[in-house]
C-alpha cells in the first residue's frame, strides 16, 4: 500500500508537520513520520530514501518548511 512518507530534520519540527499530519489524518490518507538528519543519521537518512518506494512511501517534492 501506497503512504505518505514525511521526513523531518529534528523533533523541534513536529509542530508544523502536525499540522499536515492533520490534514492526512482528515483525509484518511496512509502516511508514516521519520526524524532523520542529514547531518546526525545521514546513513539512516540514505537508506530510508534508498528503500522508500519498496517500502511503499510516496515522495513528490513536498517540502515543509519550518520558518
């Protein structure tokens, strides 16, 4: 099955991915939620962007950003 994967850098940006973890939960739709730092677990970080499709994670270029 098919997911949103949502990528943060940090657990410092859970309040603004929240708000669209709302949205997907108001809407059903699958997703799952990773912390992984390119800087702390870049190897972490490229195995989960190595495996997302298999996994059944959809990525398409959605970025949030916390101001």
């Amino acid at each position: 099955m098919k997911k949103i994967g949502i990528v943060m850098g940090s657990d410092s940006d859970m309040p603004v991915v929240s708000k669209a973890i709302d949205i997907l939960k108001q809407f059903e739709v699958p997703y799952e939620v990773h912390i992984y730092s390119a800087h702390r677990t870049p190897a972490e970080a490229k195995e989960f962007s190595e495996k997302a499709r298999e996994n059944g994670n959809f990525f398409k270029n959605i970025f949030l950003k916390k101001a």
